[in-house]
C-alpha cells in the first residue's frame, strides 16, 4: 500500500500488488503504427538482455498486462520499449496516448529465451526481426557481453514501409557513437528490407535466406551450424517460416535451460 500511496498519486485506480509504477521521462511516435516510450527503472529491478516484461496502465481495477521486451540494454538507468498501436487494442490504445510524466506498471520478474544465455558459443550471431520484433535485438546489441559472445552481430530487420525502419536506423547510429559500446560499431552489421515500398533492398528476410541473396549481400557462407547462432522476433508467421529456415541449415533451438543454435521468442502476439 505504501508503494501505491508513493508512485502514482495521479492514478485513478489504486496500484496492484506485485507491480512497480513507473514514470514515463520520454515518448517519440514514429509512424500512425509505431512509438516508442522510455520510463524510470526501479532500482531492485534486474533483467538480462533481450527479456521481455508484462506492461500496463492504471486505468482499470484490474489492468490490461501484454508482453513488452525491453529495448534497452541491463546496463542502462532507464527502461525502453517499441510499441505497435492496434487499433482498439485493449492496451495499446491508451498505452499510445501516453505522455512523460505518465503512470506505467510493470510486473517485477522479467522472463524470456532471447537471451545470450540461451545460445551455445559461435563466431556470428543473426538477430532475425519484422516490424516491432526488433525490441530485444535493440537491448541486446547494446550490450558489451554479446561482443564478448560473438564475433559478429548481423541485425537483419524487415518492415513493411521504409519509415518503420526509422527506430532502428536511430538505435544503430546512436549506438555507433555511444562512448560505453561504439568500440565494438566494426562488428555490427544492419540488415534492412522493406516489403510494400520501393526500397534497394525490397524483399522479406526469409526469402533472403532461401534465395542465398543475404550471404551475397553480406559477403559470408551460408548459415552453418559450426559458426552461426540465431535469434528470431516477429509475428507468429515470421517465427514459423525464419524457425523452419534456420533448422533446414542444420541450427537446432534452444532454451534457458538447454542452450542451442537458435532461439525464438513465442511470447508475443500480433
Ligand atoms: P509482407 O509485407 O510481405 O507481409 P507485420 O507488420 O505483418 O508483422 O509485417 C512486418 C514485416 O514482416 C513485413 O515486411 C512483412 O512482409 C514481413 N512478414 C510477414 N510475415 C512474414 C513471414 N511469414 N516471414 C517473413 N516475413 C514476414
């Protein structure tokens, strides 16, 4: 009670038990569909990179919680996110309207397979992401330990118009010159398509993938299972189609607690 006394004394409805409050500091729309959003970190709060946590608002008796991978890296004093808007979506609706200052829950224990963890050792990773898939992948290039992990990081992200790229594009840049991580900016490489634009490179990852275009592009061998590791975020056809892809070049999924040559992360919905 004494902490939903102290956080949120704008909120309409008392603050549930097992949440932290959180206040909005920043929120930057990009497209009619997408917007990202920043908020204080708790300081008890720990996660690893690439998990995910349950977000909500203060707007119902019992609010609405879905799935949201923290986009910034362990290391970072603040929390961010990449947001879709649904229209009519039961939180995305209001969850878009918010401004700093605003109030947002977040349930304590951060969970999830997108993690270095969950990888076996390799030269090159590939973090394979559509639309707002790319939330994990932006913690997770941002972190010092996935250099240390891998030689190589490739974050190939596919959209449908080449304005949803645009939060990826500011991730990269801004990691380049970041003074903590742009040492490593050398050994990553950003990958981007578009699908209903025009656009150089103008085609879905996975067809990349099976036509062999995205290892000509790159100038490296085919996926194999001594050297490559996979991580895999978008819809629930994306998971399947890249999922089948990464298996037929002999990558083979693991978890948390058995660690493999790939990894997906099924906890989100379109
Ligand atoms: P496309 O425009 O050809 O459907 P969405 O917003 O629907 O999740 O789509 C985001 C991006 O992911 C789009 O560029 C879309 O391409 C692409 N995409 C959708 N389904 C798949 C799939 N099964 N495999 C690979 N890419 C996909």
């Amino acid at each position: 009670m004494a902490e939903a006394a102290s956080a949120a004394p704008e909120a309409a409805f008392p603050i549930p038990s097992g949440v932290f409050a959180e206040t909005v500091t920043e929120v930057k729309h990009y497209t009619d569909r997408l917007f990202k959003f920043r908020m204080t970190r708790p300081a008890s709060f720990r996660f690893r990179s690439g998990e995910f946590v349950m977000i909500g608002l203060p707007n119902a008796e019992k609010p609405v919680y879905r799935a949201y991978s923290i986009a910034s890296p362990a290391w970072d004093e603040e929390l961010e996110f990449f947001s879709i808007k649904v229209p009519g979506g039961p939180l995305t609706e209001h969850l878009q309207k918010i401004r700093p200052g605003d109030t947002v829950l977040m349930r304590k224990k951060p969970t999830g397979t997108l993690v270095n963890d969950a990888l076996l050792p390799g030269k090159r990773v590939y973090m394979f992401a559509t639309g707002t898939g790319i939330a994990p992948f932006a913690s997770l290039i941002r972190d010092p330990e996935t250099y240390e992990k891998f030689e190589q990081v490739i974050l190939c992200h596919t959209c449908r118009e080449v304005a949803e790229l645009k939060y990826g594009e500011e991730l990269v840049a801004a990691f380049r010159e970041d003074p903590l991580v742009g040492e490593f900016s050398d050994r990553l490489v950003h990958y981007t398509t578009v699908t209903r634009e025009p656009y150089p490179r103008s085609w879905r990852i996975t067809d990349a993938m099976e036509n062999g275009q995205l290892f000509r592009d790159l100038g490296v061998d085919p996926i194999s299972p001594e050297e490559d590791r996979g991580m895999i975020c978008g819809s629930m056809a994306m998971l399947k189609d890249t999922k089948a892809i990464l298996e037929k070049f002999g990558l083979v999924e693991g978890s948390n607690s058995e660690p493999g040559t790939f990894v997906v992360e099924r906890a989100f919905v379109d």
